[in-house]
C-alpha cells in the first residue's frame, strides 16, 4: 500500500479520520557526504521530520520520520554535519514526498492552481492553490537542441492589445520558447543566441520579417501557404462584391432601408476625403469606428458597398414550387388565388406573409442569388468537390461575367502552384495576373512580390506554420481556463510542460 515507503522502516500506523499517520524511521547504513561524497554512519543528533506522501483509498497519508544528523569524518571537509536524505523520497526543506510532489506538478500542468487544489482535496491531499502554483513554477522547463526548421507565429495575450510570440519545432511538433511580445528585437535577439536555425515559417507579418533578416540573416525565410490562401480569398471577396451587379440573378429587388443611409454615408466620407482630410480625421469628425470609414472609403461608389439580401426560411417556402408554375402560366394571377391555392394545399401562414414573399422575388427566380462569402467558398473550391447543383449555379454565375470567369482560373492556377509546389511559376502567374482588369488581384500580386523569396520558399518547400496553429488552438485553451488572472510566466510554464 505504501510502495513509496519502502526505504524506511515503519514503526505504526495511525488512523485519523481522513488521515493515516505512518512512523517511521532510517536504516543504519552509511550515508556519503553531500560536500566530499565519503560515507559515514557516525549519528551526531536525530531529528523529526513530517511529510505528505501519496494518498491510499482518499486518505491522506502524513509520514513523520525520524531522520539523523550525520557527522562526516573526514577532517579538512567544509561540512562537518549533515541531515541524511532517504534516496527517491525527500527532498531539502520539502513538505512533500518526492511522488507527491510529482502528481501535484503533473495535476498543475493540467488544470492549474484553484481546479488541481479541488481536485487534490477529492483525493485526500490538503494543498492550496497558492502551492499548487509555486510547484508549477518550479517544475524545470525541457531543455532540447534549437531546431533546424523553426515555427514562428503570434498569440493574444489580451486579444488588440498585447501580443506573445510562440516558437516551436516544425518538424518534431515539439514547444521550443515563448517570447513576452511580437516586437522584432525581441525574436532577433532570441535568434542570435541559438544559433543553428537553417529554416524559419512565418506568416506575413513584416516584424517577424525584418528578425530574421537581423538574427538569421543565413536562415531560409518560408512564407505560411494558409496564410497565402487566405489573403488570396479576401482578394477574391473584393472582387466578387465589386462585379456583384454581373453575377446576381433574377430580378430587380427594391432596396433595403439601409441603401438610403448606406448613400449618406459614403457621400460624407468621400466629401471629406476630396477636402483633404486624413482617415483620422474623417473617423474623429464624423464619430465613427476607423474600421467603418476605412470600408466606406474603399469603395469608389456606394453600389459596391451593396449585399444581396439573405433571407430565412418561412412557411410559404415550401410551396415555392407551385407559385412559380403559376405565375409562369399566367403572370397576372391575383395574390388572393394564389393564397386560395396554396391553403388548400396546407398553408398555414398568413396573407402578408405571401404578399412580402412575392414582393421580394423568392418565387420569381429558379434558385436565389448566394452570399458573396458564398460564392467565394464556391470559387476557392475544387469544381470537382462541389455538389452537383452548386457546380451548375457556379458555372451559370462565371458564364454571366467575364471577370469572375477570369478570377476563376487565376485561382485554379494559384492553387495548382500551392499543391504542386511550383514556386518557379509564380512569377509567370503574377505576370498574368497584372494583365487582367482585376484589380484586387493586382494587389495581392504586389503583396507577393513584396515577399517575394519567402513566398517562392513556401511554395516549394513542405514546411508550413500547420503545426503552430494547433499548438495555438491549445494555448487558448490554457488562456480560458485561468481566465486572464494568471501572468506571463505562468503562462509561459504551462505552455511549454503542457
């Protein structure tokens, strides 16, 4: 039962309610110096010494043992006396057993300060949160070799405000450091004092660029390919919300009570844009967010600020059928007829409701018009991949504008590039690109070029930042579970021994 106890020699066993007492005692056997290492058995006083071992069936378990005060004999050595240590148990100036003192570490990694103290008192051992704290910062921190490919991305310490770095190996997935902030100098000094790092996966960011380049200025600098993707399906939004006029089917609708507004608005930006008025400024003067003003200034007229409408499902929806038949045999027919018609066939809903259902034209079109985002997940997306029926309205949506046709197949080639890793054409495609009249595009084609080494690296060699975002998606774990009240370095411990 007390498999941790079998160096000592046990005297009783004491039962306390929740708690069992165990007296004990050392073995005489020679214990060598701790400062010389020469073994001695001369006893030169006894102590008491009390200490929280493992728990047995939710007890807890107190071991008080009789420990000796040894006296070395050698005679020029710079301790004369000395308390004995039984191996694999104790520890200097512990409170706890050496296994004990393991689970509580372990629990702490888990779950923390005030959860691993609840969870410690269910198994009999009395400890606070404060302790469970201070083991965990005492645990040693793994040391391995720095890592040739190294993985470098951000973290919300406190999300638009403080920023941490995190770094690990990208290769062996394994958790190298955790840097207090995202500055440059901060990860350029950390890059000079490990030398060795021959590959370095970043995302876009220019900080982490400009380290690299001042620590590792011999390090292969690969470009993230989500992270590539990704700004190229916000290029492609821009585009299809600007040719969203070409591509929206059935007929016209009448506007929103927001276009009215949505006009009054981009007139009072762009009025104070013509004056000479900086960002700032217009966002101070008009009261708004800068992220609004930046939108309405975006845009060159208020149309591309448009959204086709997205409706919910309501109880004429499933007689949409019949109502288009209807209306396609005889456009004239009364509303009340129909009404008539679709209650006899189960309709419940009320006249009003069908009023503003045909007023909308959801029973005038075949199939209704998708989001943008819609379109764009339709786009970023392997034809072959998509339903049937949405294979077929993306085709019919490219067949009615020229541009989308065109932004279609610069994204069928990028993506040709990125899982084929054909770095060495990326420079014909963005040829290609600034010869079409899409100017989102252009745009992220100047991005590229402006990274360009690391982009052509990230489309060629196999490591990417896959690895660290997981590793991030774990960390938010850690953030939520101690919920903003924990510093840096606790933090830091966790991540690095979770």
């Amino acid at each position: 039962m007390l498999p941790e106890l079998s160096s000592l020699l046990i005297d009783e066993l004491i039962e306390q309610g929740r708690v069992v007492t165990v007296s004990a005692r050392t073995q005489r056997t020679p214990v060598g110096c701790p400062a010389c290492g020469a073994p001695t058995g001369r006893v030169h006083a006894y102590h008491r010494r009390r200490l929280a071992a493992l728990p047995v069936a939710g007890r807890g378990v107190v071991v008080e043992m009789r420990v000796r005060r040894l006296r070395c004999l050698t005679a020029d050595c710079p301790q004369q006396t000395f308390r004995e240590q039984v191996p694999e148990l104790t520890t200097r100036w512990a409170r706890r057993t050496r296994q004990l003192t393991v689970l509580v570490g372990d629990l702490a990694v888990v779950v923390a300060g005030r959860a691993g103290a609840a969870v410690l008192h269910r198994l009999g051992v009395r400890i606070s949160r404060c302790t469970v704290l201070r083991v965990l910062l005492g645990l040693p921190v793994p040391e391995g070799p720095v890592p040739a490919v190294l993985s470098v991305d951000d973290f919300a310490l406190r999300r638009g405000r403080r920023y941490a770095t995190l770094l690990i190996d990208a290769v062996t997935h394994r958790r190298v450091d955790v840097l207090p902030d995202r500055k440059a100098d901060t990860l350029a000094a950390w890059l000079r004092a490990h030398p060795g790092v021959r590959v370095v996966c970043r995302d876009g960011a220019a900080a982490y660029a400009e380290a690299i380049r001042v620590g590792a200025p011999h390090a292969v600098q690969v470009s993230d390919r989500w992270h590539l993707w990704a700004n190229l399906a916000r290029a492609v939004e821009k585009t299809v919300i600007a040719h969203s006029g070409c591509w929206r089917d059935g007929p016209a609708r009448p506007p929103p009570p927001l276009d009215g507004r949505t006009l009054e608005q981009h007139r009072a930006v762009h009025a104070l844009l013509d004056q000479g008025h900086g960002l700032l400024e217009c966002a101070r003067r008009l009261g708004w967010a800068l992220n609004t003003v930046k939108r309405y200034a975006r845009a060159a007229t208020a149309e591309q600020l448009q959204r086709p409408p997205r409706y919910r499902g309501t109880l004429v929806d499933p007689f949409r059928d019949h109502l288009r038949r209807r209306r396609a045999e005889d456009p004239g027919v009364p509303v009340t007829l129909l009404l008539a018609e679709i209650r006899e066939l189960g309709y419940t809903g009320s006249a009003n409701l069908l009023v503003r259902y045909l007023d909308q034209g959801r029973a005038d079109a075949a199939r209704k018009p998708p989001s943008p985002r819609r379109l764009v997940a339709w786009l970023m997306t392997k034809p072959t991949e998509l339903p049937t029926q949405h294979r077929d309205h993306r085709h019919d949506l490219l067949t009615a504008c020229a541009h989308l046709t065109a932004l279609a197949e610069r994204v069928e080639q990028f993506a040709g590039l990125l899982t084929e890793r054909r770095g060495q054409d990326l420079d014909a495609w963005m040829t290609t690109v600034n010869a079409d009249d899409l100017p989102a595009l252009h745009s992220f084609a100047h991005g590229l070029r402006m990274d360009l080494p690391a982009v052509v690296a990230g489309l060629t060699l196999p490591y990417s930042n896959g690895p660290i975002e997981g590793a991030n998606t774990k960390v938010k774990l850690l953030k939520r579970q101690m919920y903003g009240r924990a510093g840096f370095a606790l933090l830091r411990q966790r991540i690095l021994l979770a």
